[in-house]
C-alpha cells in the first residue's frame, strides 16, 4: 500500500515542527491562490467559484497519493488556455453545457492520467521533447497576456489565435474604457514592480530571504483588495467580479453525453501530457535541492486523482503550479500536508470570502494573469537552442508559430510531428564515420578528424546509431558507394560499438550486404559487438553466412586483416609502455 499511498511513508513520521512549517506555507500559498484561481476561471471561460472549487478536492487527493514534499496543485494558465481552447466550440461561454464540458474534460484527463499511470506509461510524456514544450508555454504565454488585454480596456474580445485577439482588438479599439484602463495599468505596473522590488524591500526591513521571497510572490492580494475597495468606495462603473456563491463545491457527475466525451477525448490526452510533463519537471527540480525521490508513475497517479477530484467536484483541469510550487518550497513547506492545509484555506475562502469579492475589478484579474503568464515566456530559448542544435531550433519556431497561428491544440500536435519527424529523418541518416588507426595505439578515430594510419584493402568504418528500417538503406548505399570508390578494397569491417540494437529490416540488409559484398570478393567483418546484439543475431542465420569474421574490437580486426601495417604502432606502443614503465635511474649518493 506504501507505492500506491506515499502519505504513509511521512505521515507517520509527521512532527510538531513539520506540521508549524507546513501551516505557514499554507498560509502563505492560500493568500497567492486565491486571486489565482478566480482569474484562471475566468480566463478558461468559467465562473470565479469554479476555480475555488478546483483548489480545494485536487489538493487534498494529490496529499493522499503525491510523491513530492513541497508540490502545490490547482488552475494553472496553460491548462486553463487549453481548457478553453478545447470546450469553446462545444458551448456558449457561461452556459450550464459550457461547465458541463469543463467537468467532463477533468474527469477524462483524470481517468487518462490514472490509467497511464496503472500502465507505467509516463514515458508517453517523452515524445514530446523539451523544445517542443519550451516553444509551446512561451507561445501560450503570449497568447494568454494578449487576450487579456481587452480585459484591461474594458473591451469583450476572445479568440484563439494571435492574429483574431489583435484583429479584436482593433476593431473595438473605439470602444475602450478609459476608466477601465486607469485601474488596470497601476495595477499592472505594481505587480510588476513587485516582481523585482518588494522581496529587496522586505528584506530590508528585516525579514529573511525566503520569506520575504514567498510574500513578494503574494503581493496579487495586495492589489485585489486596493482595487476592491477602490471599485466598492467609489462606485466605480467598471467589469467586476459579481457575485459569487459562498459554498462548498457540492459532488457532481459530468454530462454522460457521448458526443461530447468523444469531441473532448483528444484535448482531454493533450492535455494530460502537458499537465504532466509540467508536474514532473516542477516536482522533479524542487525535490533535486532537498535531495528527495519523485516517483513519475506514481505522480501519474496522484496527477490523475487531483483531475478526478475536480471533476466530481465541479473543477476543471488542474496540474502542478510552478511559481505556486517555488512559493510552497521557499515557505518552508515539509511535507504534502502543506497542500491539504491549504485546501482547508481555499474552502474557508470559499465559504467566507466570496461575499468580499463582488466589487472585484475583472482588470485587476486581468494584470494578474498578465505578470504570471509573461514570466512564462523565454524568448532567450530561441537564441540558445538556434546555436546548439538546428533540427530542436525548427520544432521550437514550428510549435511556436503554429500555437499562435492556429491555436493550442494545433501547436503542441504540430510540435509534437515535428519532433518525431526530426528525429525519424535524424535515425535515417546516422553518422557515419571511416575509421583509422592513431599512431602508437590501438585507438581507431575518425578519418576526417584526426591524423590516423589507414589500410587501402581495409575499410573500417563506424555506425553511431542503431540499426533499424528507417537507416538500414542509407548503411546499404554508403557501404557500396565506398565499394565503387575503391577497387582494391578486400574487408570491411563494420565497427558497431554505437550499436544498441538490429531489427529485423535491418538484419534483411546486413544478410543483402553480406552478399553483395561476397559476389564482389569483399568480406564483411564486425567488431566492438555488444551482448545483447551479439545474443540476438546468434538467434538468426546471420553469423553463419558471414563472409567474415566477427572481431572483439577493430583493433583486433586491424591484427588480423592488415598485420604488417599494424604491426609498427603495435611495437610503438610497446615501446611506449615499456618508456612508461621504466625504473628511473637512481644516481649513487655520493655522485649526488
């Protein structure tokens, strides 16, 4: 019970000091939460109760079943962006099918990210590659503080693409309320001030690192009271909140529409994956600097119960938060009690608070998710990966453009073709490199990089991949393309140190090669074999028709197939060794 219930390896262990720790970091990510869940609602197109209620059932179930100590689940603003990317042509916004939808889309990402984890399946998440991930959030970043400026022009604009928001935008740029406008550029300029100003100020006044870092990322609720009781004592005729019911999230089931479970199924698996890599990247970096363990499918488990949960719950999707998950560790919090704890805030918010919030600004929400979601976008991501590697730079600008271009669900499927595609053509092509001996040694290097001694009647060439159907033609045509080139060649020595693996299209070309090779006078040798590939090619008829030999290293191969030109390194080698295993002449000590 210990793998599948984690809360029963600290549980038992919990201590007072623990538990005043996790009390404070509750506090502390309870105060950041609650602006962040109601402007995650709206910006998923949902009622503000509705993220509320998605901050307090993921949070006691990811206590339950999480691995990672300091981890804070809830609304995030990707996840929110796909959310309403993905029910919007579905339901009309505000309509009791339009939640519908929501419940339904957390319920089945749940369901997907349970079962993937039963399966041990979180290695899904591998295909989609760190480029692909980087592109899409700085992508969904942009997307997400663009469609929020409306909100801060008192402006009614949606759409899923840049290009529709800044069409929207212009359209009923003569529309804008200036007032609007004046709540929400402070508010803005605040938040970013706090972003880099607040912790050095609370600091010196005393307050440690740390805290003062937690309570700078808190400073959202600052700005939501000062803009609250702007908007109540002036009676200002701006976009607010409204009412929002004070109550606990009541069980529900979803709609139990087919049709609407099967539109939702494939936004339901992308946004599974997302949720996860994020929530195992976050997991993973916070539990590196305490020196703890995260379990990945058992965080697809917890991950899964947290989506249930808000599901049943009323929600809508959540996943790991990572400024709310720095605020969490930074706050000291020990354990996943912390999360629990700050459930119990969220439902007294809830229950307490929401009668406070209906002369909320919806442009002081508006610069809130703002601030978060820049911090989101890197751009420096573009330089660096353009300098390291030029087939990640494509998927990176594919997945970027495509998101912006053509919406959410478009880029993250965009990036994540692309990268296979990448690596599919990458696999076809593999380096390929003609081998000579270095002088003195037994090291045989690249031709076209060092200075080594070659053999006109031998080609020693080495294969950096394995060989699978993708690039088992290209193996084919450069051996024969060698073969034309050089008349006089006798061997071929194949060096597969670089090779993990041969399916089965490839064995059909090696048994094709072997032949061709033969029926020109040429005999194909192999060296450097590893275990597992030596053990299956003995399963085959393969090493039986060899026209060669199989060498333990092309050294020996060399030894073998070429002795006399081998045979001056090998002395030179000897002599180096016996140079370096000499004992020094020691002088007598009176010629000293």
């Amino acid at each position: 019970m210990r793998r599948f219930l984690p809360i029963l390896d600290w549980a038992p262990q919990y201590t007072r000091q623990a538990l005043g720790n996790d009390l404070l970091a509750a506090l502390i990510v309870t105060i950041m939460l609650i602006p962040q869940s109601l402007a995650y609602a709206l910006l998923a197109g949902l009622p503000p109760e509705v993220g509320l209620y998605a901050s307090i059932a993921p949070l006691l179930l990811y206590a339950v079943f999480g691995t990672s100590r300091t981890l804070a689940v809830g609304p995030v603003a990707v996840i929110s962006l796909m959310t309403a990317a993905a029910i919007a042509p579905l339901a009309a916004e505000g309509t009791a099918e339009y939640l519908g939808a929501a419940v339904a889309l957390a319920l089945l990402s749940g369901l997907m990210l349970t079962a993937m984890g039963l399966f041990r399946l979180g290695v899904l998440a591998n295909f989609i590659s760190h480029p692909v991930i980087s592109g899409f959030i700085t992508a969904s970043g942009v997307l997400i503080a663009a469609g929020q400026v409306p909100q801060l022009l008192g402006l009614s604009v949606r759409g899923e693409t840049l290009p529709q928001i800044i069409s929207g935008i212009i359209a009923h740029l003569p529309q804008a309320q200036p007032l609007v406008l004046l709540i929400g550029l402070p508010v803005l300029a605040f938040l970013f001030w706090t972003r880099r100003g607040l912790k050095p100020l609370l600091m010196r006044l005393g307050l440690g690192a740390q805290v003062a870092g937690a309570l700078a990322r808190a400073a959202p609720v600052l700005a939501v009271v000062a803009s609250t009781l702007a908007a109540w004592g002036l009676a200002l005729n701006v976009p607010q909140v409204g009412d929002i019911p004070a109550s606990l999230p009541l069980p529900r089931l979803p709609p139990l529409d087919p049709d609407l479970w099967r539109a939702i199924l494939v936004p339901a698996a992308l946004l599974s994956l997302v949720g996860y890599v994020e929530t195992i990247s976050v997991a993973q970096t916070l539990a590196a600097k305490r020196r703890q363990r995260i379990d990945p499918d058992q965080e697809l488990l917890a991950l899964g119960a947290a989506n249930i949960g808000a599901g049943l719950s009323g929600g809508f999707p959540v996943t790991g938060g990572f400024a709310r998950s720095v605020v969490n560790f930074d706050a000291g919090a020990e354990t996943p009690a912390a999360g629990a704890f700050t459930a119990i805030g969220m439902a007294l918010a809830a229950l307490l608070l929401t009668p406070l919030l209906f002369h909320l600004p919806k442009a002081t929400l508006a610069a809130t998710i703002i601030v978060a979601v820049l911090s989101l976008v890197d751009l420096g991501a573009l330089r660096r990966t353009f300098a390291y590697s030029r087939r990640d730079f494509v998927a990176l600008v594919v997945t970027i453009l495509i998101t912006l271009g053509f919406g959410v669900e478009a880029g993250i499927s965009a990036g994540v073709l692309v990268s296979l595609g990448l690596h599919l053509w990458r696999s076809s092509q593999p380096h390929m490199a003609v081998l000579g001996q270095v002088p003195g040694t037994e090291h045989f290097l690249n031709t076209a990089r060092h200075n080594v001694v070659t053999v006109p009647e031998v080609l020693a060439i080495r294969i950096d991949e394995s060989l699978w159907f993708p690039n088992a033609r290209f193996l084919e045509d450069r051996l024969l393309a060698a073969l034309a080139d050089q008349p006089g060649l006798r061997h071929v020595v194949l060096d597969c140190s670089a090779v993990n693996g041969i399916d089965s299209s490839a064995l059909e070309t090696l048994e094709a090669l072997n032949h061709r090779l033969c029926d020109g006078g040429v005999a194909l040798h192999l060296a450097s074999l590893r275990g597992p590939v030596m053990d299956r090619l003995a399963r085959s008829h393969f090493l039986q028709s060899l026209g060669g030999k199989v060498f333990l290293t092309t050294y020996d191969a060399m030894l073998g197939l070429a002795p006399d030109i081998t045979a001056a390194t090998r002395a030179a080698l000897r002599c180096e060794t016996a140079k370096a295993h000499a004992v020094p002449h020691v002088a007598p000590r009176a010629a000293r």
